[in-house]
C-alpha cells in the first residue's frame, strides 16, 4: 500500500529514469544525490586507509606494513578525508539539495555549473586514486616542502593535480551559493528570514571562493616545481620554504571552517526542530558565522609556531587564535540556551546535535591549547593534535553531517529511518568515537609523536584502547550503509514533514518535485517560528 | 512575478527556468562572474606574494634580472593589450544596441589582438631560452650577479606569472571564439548579450592583471642609481 502511494505522483526521483538522466542532470537535488554516493565511496575509502593505520599499531613493533607503506596510508587517509569528503560533505550533499528549498528557489542559480563541479570532483578524484594505485604518495596531506618539491619519489604529480582540480568544484559550490542566496530568494525571504543553515552555507561559500583559489596556485607552484624544475620554494637557490607553509595554511585554516561552519548550520536546524524553539540570538549565531568566516583567515600562522616564524608573529596568531573561538562559542552558547524550556524530543538527529555540541566544544577547547605558544611547542607533531582535530572533523562535521542524512533521509526519500537502528548506531559512533580519539590526547601530551608507525611499548595500552574504539566506531558507521539502503525499500512512508519542523523545504511533498514549488512561496513568517509549520502536502 | 512578463521574457531569450524575470537572469550571471573574478584576485595573488617576498629579499638581484628583459617590446605589447581592451569594449556596446555585425567585427579585432599579444609573448620566452634564462636550464646563466639561485628564483616567478597570465588569454581567446560563433547564429539580441557583457568583465580583468605584471617585473631597475 505504501509503495503505491509514493508512486502516483511525479517527483524528482521518478522524473525520468536510467543513467543518462541522472549523469546529465541539472536538478539540484539529483546533483546532491550524486554527490551523496560520490563521497559516501570516499569516506569508506579514507575509513579502509584509517583501520590499516589502526591496525598497525596495535603493537609497539612495526610488523604489519613497512614504514614506507604506512606512510603511504597516513597521507592517503588524510587526502581523501580532507579533501575529497569533508570539504564537499555538507555544503555539496545536503547544502546543494536544501539552500535553494529553504529561500523558495526553483533550483540553484547556476545548475549547469552545479552539474560540471560535481564532475570535477570526479575528476580529481579519478587523479587521486589512480596516484593510489599507481603506488601512492607520502608526504602526508601537508605536502611540505622541498620534500614534496625534490625528494618524494612517490607519485606527487598526480594527487596535486586531483586536488588542484577538486578545488575549483569547491570553489564553483561557494560561487553558486553566494549568488544563489543573493538573487533567487522567494518574495519576502529576507536575510533575517532564511534558515541558519542557509546563513552557514553562505559564509562557507565565502571561504571557498576566497581560500580555495591559494592553495591551487600554491599546488601549482609544486607542480612547476617538479615538473619544470623551476624554484619558488627551494632553498639551494635561497627560496624559502616556509613560504610553502604560509600559502597552504592560509587556505587548510579556514578550509578547517569550509567544513564545520556548514556542519554548525545542521545544528542549528537539528537544535531548534527538535526542542520546538527558534534559535535564541538567531542574528548573532547568523552573524558568528560570516565572523568566521573572515576571522579564519587571519589565524593561519598558529600552524607555524616551530617552523621558525618570528615570535612577534606567532604572538599575533595566537591572539587571533583565541579571538576566532568567540563566535564559535556563541554559537555552542546559543545552542544551548535555545534547549531551555524547549520541549526536546530525542529523536536520531537530536542524539547526533548532542554528540556533536559535546565533541565540538572538547575539539574546540583543545584548539585553544595548542593555539597557546608554550603549550604548542610541546604538543606539535604530536597525537594531542591528531586528536584535536578529529574531535573538531569527526567529532564535529561527521557527527553533524550523520544528523543531518538522518533529518532530511524522509525529504529526500519519501521514506522513514528504522529509528532503533538508527539510535543504536549513534550510540556506536559515540562510545567508538571517544574510545578511539580520547586516549590520543593522553598519548601526545606523553610524547607520541605522529605519523611514526613503531612506538615504546609504554604506549602500547593507550593505542589499543584506541584501535578498540575505531573498530566499534567503524561499526556505527556500517550500520547507517545497511538500514538507511533497507528504508529506501522497506521504511514506513514519511510524509511531508515527519519532525514539525518550520523550513520551507517542509512545504514540498516527500520526495519533492523537480521543481521543488508548484508555486513560489511568499514568505511572512520568521525562521524557526512554531506557530506557522508546514502543513502536511496532500500527496497524490 | 506576473505572467505576462515571463512569457515576454521566454519569447526574446533563452530564459531559463530556475529564473523569474530576464532581469533576476542577467544581475545573477554578472554577480557570478564578479564572484569568479575575486576567486582569481586570490589565484594571482598568491604568486604576488611570493613575487613581494622574494623581491624585499633579493632587491638587487630582482632589478638586474629585470633588466634583462626587453622593455620595449614588454611596453608595445601592453598597448596591444589595452587596444584589445578598448575593442571589447566597443563590441559590447554593439551588443547593447543589438548591432550584430559590429559585435562580430570588434570580437574578431578583439581576437586579433590578443593573438599579436600571444605571438610576441611566445617570442619573448624563447628569446630567454636563447639566452639560457630558463630556470630549468643546466645552462642557466645571468650577467651581472654573483647571485644565481636568487636570479633563477626571479625568472621562475617571471614564467609562472607570465605563463599563468597567458593561460588566461588562450581561454580568453577560446571564449571569443564561441562569442563570435554565437552572434553568427543570432543568438544575442538587444535584450539579451550577457554572455558578451561578462566576457567583457573577463577579458579586462585578464588585461588588469598584465598592467601589473608589467611594471612589477619588467621596470624594477629604473627607480635604482645607476
Ligand atoms: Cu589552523
């Protein structure tokens, strides 16, 4: 009976069937699909790298891959998680399916353009992986200089260029959005009116477009480097290379913001859906965003402290370091008072805005000690920022990223999670996530350094918890692939808006139609404004 | 949005479905390219920084480099450029006033232009792997410094720059070709010559980045005592 149902009507999923309709699609919310499967192989791809990492050091010896071999795992399990799954994961996956839904748009501004990035990340990764069967790289992710430029006999060149190219998909994301949100909003969707996700995708998009562009010019300069033996970076002629570092953090600190600030727009729709409230202080968690945004770029030098930047410098970044946490605690604070008084319920996603608030805040904190000079000198290189960072990238972004996929799974599908299943698994991801990256803290204030695949046998106990906690992690994250395929068949229908929430990407039938509004929308009502959700669609 | 305006839209121009209005259509493609443009401010501007840097380092060694090359010829092909320039922008006008021969003649005139530019460029580069000014050359010599690391540094700054500028123009000419093959096929009107309009944006902008190539790498040496 339920199948029946969500047959009748045309919606973009059934509009048009077979290959070519989807590889030659300009429908935002095809394209988001297509980009769902894309880094959803990715991540699997980085997860195989991270458990061979994990599995080598289970012991103190290291006896299960060569140093060179696990050199080869670190970088790759770095390049795809980076750059080929977490800087396109929320903006291209559900930011390209829901910004243009939540202002009452038809699509994006530039479908065309939307279609041909996702091709370019396709691109690029068809580089990055053809690298990794060709015999890999290992200069770690960082590709620092001149081991990248003149020593590295691994294939370089190739993952370069991947991510040279994957960038300008990234770039195009940003450039879509931007005018997107500028010129296609519904009459009446003022900038004080659109979803929080919307102001997040908006200042990611700023940082796409201003960040991306210097790291592929400064792949570029490497790529000349190598191929035509010209010397930007080399110091046998006197170039410098600390430059490198500067060029390539001036784009990795704020792409750290390319992807958590999208991941902060989930929670802020996770947060208010699900206690029923709109989000207290919306302007200041609207404006901490952009803050961000600009902020993060002048932090860069914090990864500099032991690379022989002046100390005048590095006092500078340090204090910005410390300057940019103000917005991000606004908005853990908005957050948190927004749950006062709401009526929560603990629905998948909420677990997951829970995790993510709670990891967040423990990834952010941590930055602020390795953002202080004295302690940095002691910690760099070290695993206490290893799991700094993947409290802030998994602990954060993947954590909201999964929230989200739960959130909009019935928008997209038409069709319910198993809500057990579901519950289960983000338990799985909880306990396996801190299991995995909280001894890591405790192993680099010790003095673990990373990427060393032998280790004392004093550390021994603390890499196994911590491989323990991946293998229960890497169970939550299976779990997910097999029920959410199951509810694209057997989950109960959803119907149009299952949690009560207030966007206007609620006021669409599930799964919407191609064009997403029989008739554009006039927007009165405020975001996040209880009294005026979506009524169900008649569906037929 | 009434209806009546969006079938008078659809009967003039391709407008395309996600738009409301031929105005909404036009402001978001501008707004585009200007986006786009910031996004090669930050391209190019990461080889200015590393051009600002190495110059305060090496401040001698830039102005000698410099000095070899050729600003006579640097400064004729900046006019040609500028001529080009001035050309794009007569041929969108004559896409404002829908005169389809114009647009073709000064896209073509346009074309010629920065093709002369990319001649005397590719004469250029060859005159300084004549000169064993290749940074990738064994043979790699510069007169007048003891310096020779820096000086390669100045030469592979000066072919990324350049190169990377000329990148752009081969694009540049790639776009007006397909302009030219468009006006034939009738496809820009009065109404509708956004794609003209902002190939025009594209094509100035390409030319603004070489008025500061010039001087930054070919007229170091003049502000220096003899
Ligand atoms: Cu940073």
């Amino acid at each position: 009976m339920t199948t029946a149902v969500l047959q009748e009507r045309t919606h973009y999923l059934n509009n048009g069937y077979g290959l070519k309709s989807w590889l030659l699609t300009k429908d935002h919310k095809r394209i988001a699909v297509l980009y769902f499967i894309t880094i959803s192989i990715f991540f699997a791809l980085g997860g195989v790298f991270a458990s061979l990492i994990r599995l080598e050091l289970v012991t103190p010896a290291g006896d299960l891959v060569s140093s060179e071999t696990y050199n080869k795992l670190f970088t790759m399990h770095g390049v795809i998680m980076v750059f080929f799954f977490l800087i396109p994961s929320v903006p291209a996956t559900m930011g390209n399916f829901f910004l243009p839904m939540m202002i009452g748009a038809r699509d994006l501004a530039f479908p065309k353009i939307n279609l041909l990035s996702w091709y370019l990340l396709i691109a690029g990764g068809g580089f990055a992986i053809f690298a990794m069967m060709a015999g890999g790289v290992d200069t770690g992710w960082t590709f620092y200089t001149p081991y990248s430029t003149t020593y590295s006999n691994t294939y370089v060149i190739a993952t370069a260029l991947g991510i040279f190219i994957a960038g300008f998909s990234s770039i195009l994301t940003g450039l879509n959005f931007i005018v997107t949100v500028h010129r296609m909003r519904a009459p009446g969707m003022t900038w004080f009116k659109m979803p929080l996700f919307v102001w997040a995708n908006y200042a990611t998009g700023v940082i796409q477009v201003l960040g991306t562009p210097v790291i592929a010019v400064t792949l570029v300069l490497v790529f000349c480097e190598r191929v035509f033996h010209i010397g930007i970076f080399d110091p046998a002629l006197g170039g410098d290379p600390v430059l490198f570092q500067h060029l390539f953090w001036f784009y990795s600190h704020p792409a750290v913001y390319i992807m958590v600030l999208p991941a902060m727009g989930v929670i802020s729709e996770l947060v208010s859906t699900f206690s029923r409230k709109p989000i207290f202080g919306y302007p200041f968690v609207a404006f901490s965003s952009v803050a961000i945004a600009v902020i993060g770029f002048l932090v860069w030098g914090h990864h500099l402290f032991v690379s022989g930047q002046s100390l005048y410098a590095g006092l500078v970044f340090s204090f910005l370091s410390y300057f940019v946490a103000i917005p991000s605690a606004i908005k853990v604070f908005n957050w948190t008072a927004t749950l006062y008084k709401g009526s929560i319920s603990y629905a998948t996603p909420m677990l997951y805005a829970f995790g993510f608030i709670g990891l967040f805040t423990i990834g952010g904190l941590t930055g602020l000690f390795v953002a202080a000079l004295g302690i940095d000198v002691h910690v760099t290189d070290t695993y206490f920022v290893i799991a700094h960072f993947h409290y802030v990238m998994v602990g954060g972004t993947v954590m909201a990223y999964l929230g989200g996929v739960h959130y909009w799974w019935p928008k997209m599908t038409g069709r319910m999670y198993p809500e057990g299943w579901a519950k289960l698994s983000a338990l799985f991801i909880f306990v396996g996530f801190n299991l995995t990256f909280f001894p890591q803290f405790i192993l680099g204030y010790l003095g673990m350094p990373r990427r060393y695949h032998a280790y004392p046998p004093e550390f021994q106990v603390l890499h196994v918890a911590s491989t323990a906690g991946a293998t229960v992690l890497a169970v939550g994250y299976i779990l997910p692939a097999i029920y959410l395929a199951w509810s694209l068949r057997y989950g109960p229908v959803a119907g149009s808006n299952p949690w009560g929430a207030t966007g206007l990407e609620w006021a669409t039938p599930s799964p919407p139609p191609t064009h997403n509004f029989d008739r554009i929308p006039v927007v009165t009502h405020e975001a996040y404004d209880y009294t005026a959700v979506p009524q169900e669609v008649e569906v037929v | 949005m009434s209806s009546e305006a969006h079938a008078h839209a659809e009967e003039t121009l391709a407008l395309r479905e996600q738009f409301d209005t031929a105005e909404q259509q036009k402001d978001a493609s501008t707004l585009g390219m200007w986006i786009f443009l910031i996004t090669e401010i930050m391209f190019f501007g990461g080889m200015f920084a590393a051009y600002t840097i190495y110059r305060s380092a090496y401040p001698t060694v830039f102005a000698v480099a410099s000095s070899s090359l050729n600003v006579t010829i640097g400064a004729i092909n900046t006019c040609v450029l500028l001529l080009s320039s001035f050309t794009m922008v007569m041929a969108v006008r004559a896409g404002q006033m829908g005169k389809r021969n114009m647009i073709i003649i000064f896209l073509i005139l346009t074309l010629i232009f920065g093709c002369i530019f990319l001649g005397v460029k590719a004469y250029e580069w060859n005159e300084k792997y004549v000169e064993h000014h290749m940074p990738g050359q064994a043979a790699f010599h510069l007169e007048g410094t003891p310096l020779q690391g820096p000086a390669k540094i100045f030469f592979s700054l000066y072919f990324a720059m350049t190169g990377l500028h000329a990148l752009h123009m081969v694009v540049g000419v790639g776009i007006l070709l397909t302009l030219i093959v468009q006006t034939r096929a009738k496809k820009f009107s009065a109404e509708y010559f956004t794609p003209i309009d902002i190939s025009g944006l594209y094509w100035h902008f390409v030319d603004v980045i070489w008025i500061f190539l010039f001087p930054l790498l070919y007229l170091i040496d003049r502000h220096l005592p003899k």
